[in-house]
C-alpha cells in the first residue's frame, strides 16, 4: 500500500485543479496526482499521455513533476513542452496517447497554478477529480516504469490552424493582437505569418508575470491596450487571448466588445450552411439574442449548463457542430476536433469576414440590441449557496406569468425578459444577471431579482 496523501482541500475543483504556488499548490502534490492520474487511466486501458505547460514562472517545476508521478505509474509521456492549452488538446488527439494533461494557471492571477486533463477526447472532472481526491488519501495508487519522449507539435498546431482559414473576395483585415503575455505568444507569431492583412502584435513574448495586464479578456477594463492600438493604428478589430489560449475576447473598430454569445451568432452563420438545422449550443447566461439569432438562421438553439467541461460532453452526446459560453470558450466540431481554441475562432472568424467582405462593425450593428447588467458574481457561503438556488427555484414554482429553466440555477422569462441566479461550481459566490429589450423591463426584472434573495436571507448586490 502506497502512503496516503491528503491535498489542500481547496485545489480540486469541479472542472480542474487550481491552486496558489506553493502555499495550497506544490510540486509534491502534482506529483501524487501524476501517480494516482495514470494509476486510473491504466485501470480504463490507457498507458500514454501527452504533457504540455503554460508560460508562469512555476510551470516548469510542475511539468517536471507531472511527468515524473505519470511515468512511476507506468504511463509512457511525450513531452510537447510549451505553448497554449489547445496545443495540448491537438496533440492529444493527433499524436497515439489515451490522455493529455496541461500545467496551466488560465486566466488566473501569476502565482497561480493547476492542471486541466482530458481522457480519450473527454474532459476529466467532476467525479473523476473526487475519486482522483479519495484515491490519493487512500493510497490508492499503483507502481509502473513508464517511458518518456519529447515531441515538438508547435509547428504542426499552428499549420492546422491556418489549413481552416479560407481566402475570399473581401480586403484582408488589419488586425490588432493582444497575447496579455500568454501562452499563446510563438504560436500567434507563427500564425499571423501565414494569415493576409497586417497584423499589430501586442505583449506576444511569454511573462508569466503577465507585467502588461491580466490576462483574461471577458473583462473589459483588460481590453484598454487593444482599444488604444486598434484606434491608434486603425485596424479593422482586435483580438485577444486570455494566459493559456482556450479563451477569445474580440472588438471592433470602434473598441466594442464582441462578446461570447454574439461571437457565436456570427461563427454559427457559416456552420449553418454547411449543416442546416444543426444544434448550436449556449450556456444559461447567454442573451435571447443568441436564441433568437440561431432560430432565424434555420438552426436549433440549445441552453446548457456552464462550464467548458459540461459544454463538451453536451457538444458529444448531441453532436453539435458548435458551443460555446459567456465566458469566451467556443468549440468548433466543424471542421476540428470540438476543443475550445481561441486561436481557432480567431482564424474561422477572420475567415467569415475575409470571404463575405463584412466589416465586423457593420455585423455588430445588424445584431438586435438588448440591455442587460454585466455578470453579477457576489459572496455567499459554500454550505449556503445551493440551498439559496433550491429555495428561490421552489418559491418560483408557485408563481404565475413566469416560465423556469432549471438546467444551471434557476434562468426566469416574463414578459419583460429574463433573469438568473445560479451558484459557481468553482467559488463561493452566487451568479446573477438580467436582460430586457428596454430599461423599465430591466428594473422589474433586477427588483424581481432582488426580492427573491432577500426572502432567502442574502443582501442584494449592487445591480446597477
């Protein structure tokens, strides 16, 4: 029997693991997960992994660490070294290995760290992370000689990448790029080298101190540096990624925000033509425009849970040529293997545009206009915060004029719109947010909001 090993109880979430370096995060733990990882991926049939890390200044320790607790449990590894979360997720379905596992902070300050896994193509979560968690303290793991092999797929990723881009008639677009300092930052030096147009190259070089800003582009006050050179060198939009490349933020010439579910609007235009009807799939936080947009373009819209790991096992299990979240995950099984890829939607985005002749301004002000509060997210104690959603859901099922979804929390339309509140599976806080087509409709909506968590004894939030 294998010593037991006990983790901070903070650094097994529901969809990866994430820590702070090295006060919860260590690589002593990354190590045992390594073991107890490859002891499970034997047990299903599998011996090989791919292994890849983002640029923080802990990644290599990690990595180094990883590899070592997979090969002592038998698993042969192939090294990639570094480059972005979907440079993992390619080589782990190009190259003969059962599993992928990236060192990656995301989008999280730079003293953070943890690891995002996938089995056979499917996230690895949720249960898997609890039972990985159970086994360790158990000393439930076994003993192995696995071999290890370095790889280089850099230049093969980005030549994927650019095989989907495809030239058309419109001028080539000047576009403003913002790597935040990520992961991303060789392959979009190589990528913008086979694209037309010119191209602005923000913060490319890899910093995991992330010394320009932080690195993740669904907030807005993140954007100010590529607002300023889109506008300074007149360039048609700008694109940014956040720390390891999985997620996309977009603006147009006039610095506005292209946010994920209208980001998705556009992307799906071109999926429908190739595969009428098909299913297209967004998060509960998505606006009614999506809905309504995918309806009227002959597509049949699906409302899922968030989170990119429920995102993707949804994409299989119906299918679904494209998904997507709020949170700028989109994944393209159109064309590619259904992982989420900014750099991808980047290059099928400029590809729509390229071949229509659009200017991304004009498609923004085509779409219908709604007013909505930003995504509200405010404190409320893990033993508490999904007994508040089961104690709002019932006081809701007694209310007339009201239709209920109840996939993710509790997603409330009326008439005047609609409102959610869900609990974070990751944090302890409760997630809100209203739409409406008008501002009167939005304060009904917002006071609506407001009383249901007052009767289950939590403060509003500020709702602005």
């Amino acid at each position: 029997m294998t010593k037991s090993y006990q983790f901070h109880p903070t650094i097994l979430r529901e969809y990866d693991i994430r820590g702070i370096v090295p006060e919860t995060l260590s690589a002593d733990d990354i190590r045992v997960i390594g073991r107890v990882f490859g002891t499970m991926l034997g047990e299903k049939g599998g011996r090989t992994a791919a292994v890849g890390y983002d640029g923080r200044l802990s990644s290599p320790e990690l990595e180094a660490a990883l590899v070592e607790g997979l090969a002592a449990s038998g698993v042969d590894v192939t090294r990639i070294g570094l480059g972005p979360t979907p440079m993992l997720y390619f080589a782990a379905e190009t190259l003969p290995c059962d599993a992928g596992l990236m060192i990656t902070g995301s989008h999280n300050p730079p003293y953070y760290n943890g690891l995002k896994m996938v089995v056979g193509g499917k996230p690895f979560f949720a249960d898997d992370i609890r039972q990985l968690g159970a086994r360790a303290k158990a000393g439930d793991y076994g003993d192995g000689d696995g071999k290890v092999e370095e790889k280089t797929v850099l230049a093969d990723y980005v030549a994927r990448l650019l095989a989907d881009f495809e030239p058309g008639e419109g001028a080539p677009s000047k576009v403003a790029w913002d790597n935040g300092n990520g992961a991303a930052g060789e392959a979009l030096k190589m990528l913008v080298q086979g694209l037309p147009g010119s191209h602005v190259l923000l913060n490319d070089d890899i910093d995991g101190t992330f010394p320009a800003h932080h690195p993740d582009p669904t907030v807005e006050s993140n954007l100010a540096q590529l607002k300023a050179a889109v506008a300074s060198q007149k360039c048609d939009l700008g694109v940014a990624f956040d720390g390891d490349g999985d997620r996309i933020g977009v603006i147009d010439a006039q610095g506005r925000v292209l946010w994920g579910d209208q980001l998705l609007v556009i992307l799906a235009a071109e999926v429908l033509k190739d595969h009428p009807g098909a299913t297209i799939i967004a998060d509960v936080k998505a606006s009614s425009v999506f809905f309504d947009e995918i309806e009227r373009m002959g597509g049949q819209p699906l409302m899922w849970k968030t989170g990119h790991s429920h995102i993707k096992n949804k994409m299989a299990e119906v299918g679904a040529p494209l998904a997507g979240e709020m949170s700028a995950h989109i994944f393209f099984k159109h064309r590619y293997y259904g992982f989420d890829d900014a750099l991808y939607v980047a290059v099928r985005l400029l590809s729509a545009l390229n071949r229509s002749g659009d200017n991304l301004a004009d498609v923004i002000d085509r779409l219908p206009v709604m007013m909505n509060t930003p995504e509200l997210r405010f404190d409320c104690a893990e033993e508490r915060k999904f007994a508040v959603i089961d104690e709002v859901r019932s006081r809701l099922r007694d209310m007339e004029g009201i239709s209920v979804n109840e996939i993710d929390g509790v997603r409330v339309e009326t008439e005047d719109g609609w409102w959610l509140l869900r609990a974070s599976n990751t944090q302890a806080v409760l997630v809100a947010r209203c739409e409406s087509a008008n501002a009167e409709g939005l304060e009904r909506l917002k006071n609506q909001l407001r009383q249901q968590l007052t009767e289950s004894g939590i403060e509003p939030p500020d709702l602005g």
